[in-house]
C-alpha cells in the first residue's frame, strides 16, 4: 500500500503482511519499481500479490534483523521499465 507520510519518501510503497489479525510492515517496494508499481496501483491493474520467499539479514550498525521479503506482483497488461533515474519524492503525476 502506499505510504505518503513516509518522511524518506512520500511515493514510498510498504509491504505488509496479516499475522495474527494485525497487519506488519516488512518492507518497502525497491526505489527503482516505486513508478511502476504506484502506475498499476492508480490504474487498478494490481491482479495479484504474493510473497515467494522471506529472508532476513544481521545489520550490526542496528544490533537488529532487517527483514527482506520477494514478493510476485502480478498485473494486467506490460510492466512500464523499472526506472533507474528515480529520485526520492519524485512527482509521479
């Protein structure tokens, strides 16, 4: 879902998983898919959203466990290019 009070990125897109009835954050769509994904989102075009796998990694610099999710999202029609020169808080309009 998109999250526009993100203070990073206001285009950011978070991943969210149901556990137990609440819902999580894991993640984030990647910078370079956010106009893409957000494109398919506003078009309605979003078929389906599953998870292949679920990894996680050690940041020492955080003493924590980042999570790093791979999700399958599938659309109708031909995924725009994944876009290299994405900014954050590009205007996406």
């Amino acid at each position: 879902m998109p999250e526009p009070t993100n203070i990073r990125d206001k285009n950011a897109i978070v991943v969210e998983v149901q556990l137990d009835g609440e819902w999580c954050r894991i993640g984030y769509i990647q910078k370079e898919k956010i106009r893409k994904v957000t494109t398919a989102i506003k078009q309605n075009e979003i078929e389906k959203v599953e998870f292949k796998s679920i990894g996680f990694m050690f940041i020492p610099d955080l003493n924590d466990w980042l999570y790093q999710p791979r999700v399958l999202i599938t659309k109708s029609h031909h995924w725009l290019p994944t876009d290299v020169n994405y900014r954050y808080n590009d205007n996406l309009e």
